[in-house]
C-alpha cells in the first residue's frame, strides 16, 4: 500500500505547479544529485528574435528571411516558429513540399520548386555546402537552395527569468551536478552555461549524442539522475533519465506523454522546491 504521506508529497507539488506521476517518482526525485537540462526552451525561453540577416550576392534580405520561413513552415520547433513570428509576409503552404525536419540540423523542404535547406553548419556538410558565418554570438540558422549557400540568419533567445535561481536552489539543495546539454553551438552554450553558473555544458549534440551523455552522466553519478526538456528532440532522454522533467506549457505533448514530472508553468525553479518537497514526504515516509 502507499502511504498516505506520498499523497500530501503530491498534493502538495501539484500546488506549486509540479505534477508528480506516481509516488515512486517523488521517492527517485527525494535522491537527485545531478540535474541535466535541454537549453533552449528549458533554461531560455524557446522565443527567439532575429537579430541579423546577412544574405550572399545576389540574394535579398527579406528573400532569405521568406526562403527560412517557407521552410519551416510545416515545424513546430522553437526555432521555427520564432521565424514564421519574423516573416511579414504570407506563408503560402502550397508552396511547400516534401518538408521534413532533421533533428538536431534543421529543415529541407522544396519551396516553390527550390530544394532549400534551413539549419546549423551540420546540416550544410551533410548536403555538401560550404557556408561561413564568423559571428560570435547567437544562434546562426544557414539557409541554401538548390545547392546554393544563400547567406545566414542570427537569432537570440534570452533566459528564463528564474533561471539562474533555478541552478543556485539546486545546488544550495546540495545537487552536485547541473549539465547543460544542447545542439546549438558551443559559444552560446557557453555564454548561457556562465550566466547561470551551470557546472558542466556540452554542445553541438545530436539527439542520439544527448542519450550517450546521460548514460555517462548515469554511470558517474551518486545518486539519481534527471533530466530536464521540453521534449522538441528530446523526449528518448527523458524517458533514459531516472527523473525524466518535461516543461508542461511549452512543451510538447511527446514530453509531457514521456516524463515522470511535469512542470505545468515551465519554471525551471520548481524543480528545487519539488526535490526539498520530496525529501521532506520521504522524511515523513521513513
Ligand atoms: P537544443 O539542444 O538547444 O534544445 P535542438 O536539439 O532542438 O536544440 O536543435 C539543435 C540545433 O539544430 C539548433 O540549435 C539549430 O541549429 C538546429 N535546428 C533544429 N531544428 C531546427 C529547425 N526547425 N530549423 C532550423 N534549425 C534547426
Ligand atoms: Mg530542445
């Protein structure tokens, strides 16, 4: 039978706006020593804005920002829609085919016509075009038709606000270990991974790289291990994960299917509150 204190453990989660999908989750999440978290979407907020359209000869600014939004226009990804948000002008369906998204690249779909691709420098090598960008900072989404490099497209997204008091309640809750595991590129993982003091950042991963750093991390750790996305490429590590944390608002339907605790309001800090929650429900368990 289940004690009845693991109802008030759930209860009361579930007042704060964490969902905990059976009382052994809230026993898995009372023993978490290392929290990995998916960046964007998860630690920033998945909206991004266009901060530069940099197109190659011959090729106009809003050509290139029209090219990256018929693209995308059948994905769902924060990216995505962040450059449909951009995109003025009207983004006729019917001019898009054969649209497929690969996970962790980016976007190929045929656009009036126009075999165009819509994503990082991986996506570029893996159909043989050579781009260059040498900014810095942001997020660069390349864009090539027919085999053309076009030019490139830099977007930001910002943190979550809660965010870097996320990291620092964890840690005060003694998590060793915050991992920040993302497909973007390393500048802005790094810069993202400073800003909130995470302990640990890998990036430029492919969905299938994020599993194979969670199975590390499972090896290394003491206690137990969550995982923490919105489930846009990330749904097979939530479910590796012992805790796997899907953002329930913004997240999508695969995750919040997918993970033992929801966060219905996509606060990264309710996970701390969740772990003391927990262990203060064991405490009364034992
Ligand atoms: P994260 O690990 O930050 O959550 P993803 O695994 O979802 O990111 O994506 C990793 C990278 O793949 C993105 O930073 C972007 O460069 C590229 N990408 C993924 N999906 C798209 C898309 N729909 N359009 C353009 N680029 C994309
Ligand atoms: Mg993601």
């Amino acid at each position: 039978s289940v004690p009845l204190s693991f109802f008030g453990g759930i209860g009361g989660a579930s007042k704060i706006g964490v969902l905990v999908k059976g009382s052994n989750y809230l026993e898995a999440l009372a023993e978490v020593d290392t929290v990995v978290f998916d960046k964007t979407g998860t630690l920033t907020s998945g909206t991004f804005s266009v901060t530069g359209i940099h197109p190659q000869d011959g090729t106009s600014a809003e050509e290139l920002l029209a090219l990256a939004a018929h693209a995308e226009a059948f994905s769902d990804h924060p990216i995505a829609v962040s450059i449909k948000q951009a995109y003025t002008g009207r983004i006729d369906q019917a001019d898009v085919e054969d649209a497929r998204e690969e996970s962790g690249h980016g976007v190929v779909a045929t656009v009036q016509g126009r075999t165009v691709c819509v994503g990082n420098a991986k996506l570029m090598a893996a159909h043989g075009i050579t781009c260059d960008a040498c900014e810095l900072t942001g997020t660069i989404l390349h864009v090539a038709a027919d085999g053309r490099y076009l030019g490139h497209i830099v977007i930001a997204d910002t943190v979550k606000d809660d965010a870097a008091s996320a990291i620092r309640d964890l840690h005060a809750a003694g998590v060793e270990r915050c991992v920040m595991l993302t497909g973007d590129r390393a500048e802005v993982a790094q810069a993202v991974a400073r800003e909130l003091g995470i302990d640990e950042v890998e990036a430029q991963l492919l969905p299938q790289d994020k599993v194979g750093k969670v199975e590390e991390l499972l090896d290394t750790a003491r206690g137990n291990l969550a995982f923490v996305g919105d489930g846009i490429n990330d749904a097979p590590v939530l479910t590796r994960a012992d805790v796997g944390i899907a953002m329930g608002a913004m997240g999508s339907d695969a995750a919040i299917e997918a993970a033992d605790v929801v966060l219905m309001d996509d606060k990264p800090s309710n996970i701390a509150r969740a772990v003391r929650l927990a262990r203060r429900t064991m405490a009364i368990v034992w």
